[in-house]
C-alpha cells in the first residue's frame, strides 16, 4: 500500500519497528498506567494490573504518541493522554466482557470470569472516573471535549449492539454504524489528540480523525475475520465467540445475504438462539459464499481509506508508522 515518492516516500516498516520507535515515550506510559492505578482499594490495583498487564497491543496509545510526535510536539500531556485512552479502552474491555459473558481475552481469563460481573463494573467504572480525573489535570477544554464525545459515543455504540444482538435482520449499514461509534471512534480520538496538542489546524485535525476512524473500522472488520478464520491459540478468545453471542457481524450478514435459502436459515437460527451448535455448518457458509473474503476486502478499503488521510502528515518516521499501523490492522492474524 506504498506508493508516494521523493520527500513524502513512505519508508517500510514492520509492527516491531513502530514499537521500537514509541519504546521511550511507552515505558513513560506504562510508568504513569502503574501510579495512575494504583487505589487504597487493594481489588481495584489486582484488576486493574490484571486487565492492563494481559497482553494488548496499546494500539490506542500508540496512536496518540506517534500522532503528537509526527507534528513535532515536545509537551509532557502526550504521555497522560495514552494513559487515559488506555484507561478508557480497558474500561470498556471490563463491562464488554460482563454484557457478553465472556470467559476468554488474549488468551487468559476476563476479569469477570475470576472476580465476577459486579467487581468487574465498578472497576470499569474506576478507570472512566480516573480517565477524567488526568484530563482535567491536561487543563484543555477541546481535549475534553473530544473524549467525553468519544467516551458517550462508546456508550451509544454499545448499546445499538446490544440491540442488534440475536437481530438477524441487522443491516451491514446498520452493523457498521455500531463499529464506528464502539471501535472506531477511540481510534479517531486517539489520532485526533495528538494534533490538538500540537496545535494543528482544523484540515489537519480532520486528517487525522479520519486517519484514526478509518483505522480503527479495518481493525474491527479484521476482528471479525479472525472470529471465524483463525486458530484460537492466535487470537486468544474461542472461535465462533461472536456467533455464540448472537452478534451479527459482517460476514454472517454477507453470508445470509448470498447463501442459499437453506444457509440463510441456519444463520438466521443462529444468530437468533446464539451458542456453538452450528458453528461447523455456519462456518461452511461463511466460506462458500465468499464471506471472509468479502470482509477483509472491506478491511481493506478502509485501511486504504485511512493512508490517504496521512497525505497531509509531513513526511517522517512517526508517519511512517502510521501507515504501517494500517498495514498491521489488515495482515495480521491475532
């Protein structure tokens, strides 16, 4: 996906490099993640330890650091505002887990599934309350604008899923308005906050919203692939979680839409009563209608989408590994 050339070309990077760029500035973070934890609550620091220490990719923090270091900002906030979009990520990672009574993420045990729905709440509900708590210690009112936004957006999102659960007439448009406003819009946040600390213009602060939006969709569309394609030692959850839970993602609503009658009435099925019973006759579906492959090239599309929002970014290794972040949210297979 490489394609300009003399000062803007982009210069190939791998998902280790761009870790290796922001290694500095995530020790700081993970540095102020740990004090910023830390309760008189000794069940909030284990949970909270827990959840933040089982493996992420921090996708989100890294965002605002490589967006705040690619318009050359030097300011401390940077490093409290990854914390806080890492706070509020994890936040939704505990009440996600809880509405959709999962046992598995990354690979180990949810939270819920050791210390039970009611802790994991209100330890969601600490993180939010802390996140806010660093924002207004950032003291800049658009910053908090722009993530009690995307913080009540996260909410809508969340619940317009709720309400597409067991829904098989849930429209692909319908489907990606929920990633958008669950997935994407931190993503967007996260992108955008690293232009509003360096002080860019509206045109830039708009490239990287949809930078960030554009991203965080191929990322979700990637999940969904994976739900159905990959071994569960590589994504760390079970295969099939999403049909289990009765979650119409896109490659079901591809599948019901081109299947046969009969195909289309055993997702139906599916999706309404949820579990794994017929996880081997929908997966078939899935792969003789060409789903999986219709879903990445979506992925595609807007991670394409995403590396034409980055044409207004000056030329640097920080952008660089923008455009490799996109490249990662479409290729991997974890």
């Amino acid at each position: 996906m490489h394609g300009s050339a003399g000062e803007n070309e982009i210069v190939a990077m791998d998902i280790q490099a761009v870790y290796a760029l922001v290694a500095e500035d995530m020790h700081a973070v993970n540095r102020l993640i740990a004090s910023r934890l830390s309760s008189e609550v000794a069940l909030i620091n284990q949970m909270g330890q827990y959840i933040i220490n089982s493996g992420g990719k921090r996708l989100r923090p890294i965002l605002v650091l490589l967006s705040a270091r690619a318009y050359g900002y030097g300011g401390p906030h940077h490093i409290s505002l990854s914390t806080v979009v890492e706070f509020i990520h994890t936040a939704t990672l505990l009440h996600d887990d809880v509405v959709d009574a999962s046992e598995l993420r990354r690979g180990q045990e949810t939270a819920n599934s050791i210390w039970g729905n009611e802790a994991s709440v209100l330890v969601g509900d600490f993180l939010y309350s802390r996140s806010f708590e660093m924002m207004v210690e950032v003291g800049n009112m658009e910053i908090m604008d722009i993530l009690a936004h995307a913080t009540n957006t996260i909410a809508e999102g969340e619940v317009l899923q709720l309400l597409n659960c067991h829904d098989p007439d849930t429209t692909e448009q319908r489907y990606l308005e929920v990633i958008r406003s669950k997935t994407a819009k931190l993503f967007e946040a996260a992108a955008e906050l690293g232009a509003v600390l360096s002080s860019q213009g509206v045109a830039e602060r708009e490239a990287m919203r949809r930078y960030g939006m554009h991203l965080g969709t191929a990322f979700q569309l990637i999940d969904d692939v994976l739900d159905y394609s990959a071994a569960p030692e590589e994504i760390g959850k079970n295969i099939g979680d999403d049909l289990a839970e009765g979650k119409p993602t896109l490659p079901l609503i591809h599948a019901m839409r081109h299947g046969s009658a009969e195909q289309a009435a055993l997702i139906r099925h599916a999706i309404e009563h949820g579990g794994r019973d017929a996880i081997r006759q929908v997966t078939e579906a899935i792969e003789s209608t060409g789903a999986i492959a219709y879903t990445a090239r979506s992925a595609q599309l807007e991670a394409e989408k995403a590396l034409t929002a980055l044409h207004r970014v000056p030329a640097s290794a920080h952008r660089d590994a923008m455009y490799a972040l996109a490249e990662f949210a479409i290729k991997r297979n974890h």
